[in-house]
C-alpha cells in the first residue's frame, strides 16, 4: 500500500526534476556563449523559417508568463523580448526550436498537437487534481492515505504521457542542428555547444509540472499580461 503512494509520487517529482534541471543547465550553459555575428534570435529564425519554406509565419514579441511558443493555429511564433533580442547560443536555440515546431506537417503535425495538449495537461493538471483530493478530504469524504495514492498514480500518469509525447521536441531539435550545421560549418565548437543546448531545450515543457502551481493559479489572475495573444 505505501509502495502505492510513494514509488508513483517519486516517479513523477524525478522525471519533471531531471527535466527542469537539463532544460535550466542548457540555458545556463547557451547564455555563456555569444553567435558569431551577434545576430538576433528573432533574425536567425527569419532566416531559418524562409530556408525551410516557411515564410509566412509569423515572429511577435509577447512578453508575458507564457511565451516562448509556435500557436499552430494562427502559424506565428511568440517570443519574450529577451529571447528575440538575444544573441547568445541560448536564445538562439529557444527561438529556433519553438520555430521548428511550423515545419512539422502532416503526422508530424499531429503529434504536435497531441504534444501541446499534453502540456496543458501537464501545467494545470496537477494541481486541479490536488485540490480537489484535498477539498474530499477536508471534508471527510476521502482518507488522506488514499488522496496520496489517488494523486500519485494521477501525477505518474500525466508525467508518463507527456515524457511518450517527447520525441516531437527532439525532432525539433534536431531539425535546427541539422540547419545549424550548415549554416555555422566553419564554427565546430560552437556547433557541439548548440548540440548541448537544443538536447536541454526539448525538455522545457517537461519540466512545467514543477510549476504547475504557477500555471494554475496565474490563469485566473487579471494581471501580469495575457497568457494568450487574442490578435
């Protein structure tokens, strides 16, 4: 019974930590580095989307909670200010990959969106889940031995889906390595650098259950910027 509780609740606080802790030393690491030609992520993207014919996506400033993401449905990236203005390794490599995601068609595609709603899944979940096992049990309607359990075995299940669903970033990732490659050839060092960044970054949306918390709350909060642009 107790191997109920803990071993589902360790399963899922270790994949989102590992995730969180690769996704935070990549940035560490990309933010160290400078791009030749100090080049602005936003400009690598322009440039990367129109190689890959991809020319009508979008590229808007949103500075916001949530930014830093491809809206498939309106084909335009959204990028903090930071991000976009960033010239080192780092924000390359958030920029590029996001812009990836607008080359994926066809299965691809849909495995995106299957990947976008596990994210969602994986930011609001959580903590829904826990508040409403927790209410059952202020009221006597649940035995907190079971709301553990019951939250475990949710919180391994919404961490189990979302790690099936990564492959999608890796794709991403690997799409801007494989642009990257020739468009820095003269660079090598740089490039293995990239590779060490891109790997970190597909982890991101993995890592969101740590800060499910935030991700709930804040959506109900009337400040602090959109989550969403309406235009």
């Amino acid at each position: 019974m107790l191997a109920l509780i803990i071993i589902p609740l360790l399963f899922a606080l270790a994949a989102a930590k590992f995730a969180s802790d690769r996704f935070h030393a990549a940035i560490k690491t990309g933010s160290k580095v400078g791009v030749p030609g100090a080049m602005t992520a936003a400009e690598a993207v322009r440039e990367f989307l129109d190689e890959n014919d991809a020319s009508d996506v979008k590229i808007m400033e949103h500075n916001a909670f949530v930014s830093d993401y491809y809206d498939v449905g309106r084909r335009c990236l959204f990028l903090n200010q930071s991000t976009m203005m960033g010239t080192d390794a780092a924000s390359w490599s958030l920029a590029l990959h996001e812009a990836a995601h607008a080359l994926q068609t066809g299965e691809s595609a849909k495995l995106f969106l299957w990947r976008q709603g596990n994210i969602r899944l994986t930011r609001y979940a959580p903590t829904l889940i826990a508040f409403v096992c927790l209410l059952l049990n202020f009221l006597k309607r649940l035995p907190f031995r079971s709301t553990l359990m019951i939250c475990g075995i949710l919180f391994a299940l919404i961490m189990l889906v979302n790690l099936l669903s990564t492959p999608i970033e890796k794709n991403a990732s690997a799409r801007v390595m494989s642009w990257l490659d020739r468009r820095l050839e003269k660079y090598p060092e740089l490039l293995d650098t990239f590779a060490v960044v891109l790997s970190g970054v597909a982890w991101r949306d993995t890592a969101v259950f740590l800060k499910s918390p935030m991700h709930f709350f804040y959506a109900f909060l009337p400040m602090g910027g959109k989550l969403r642009p309406r235009k």
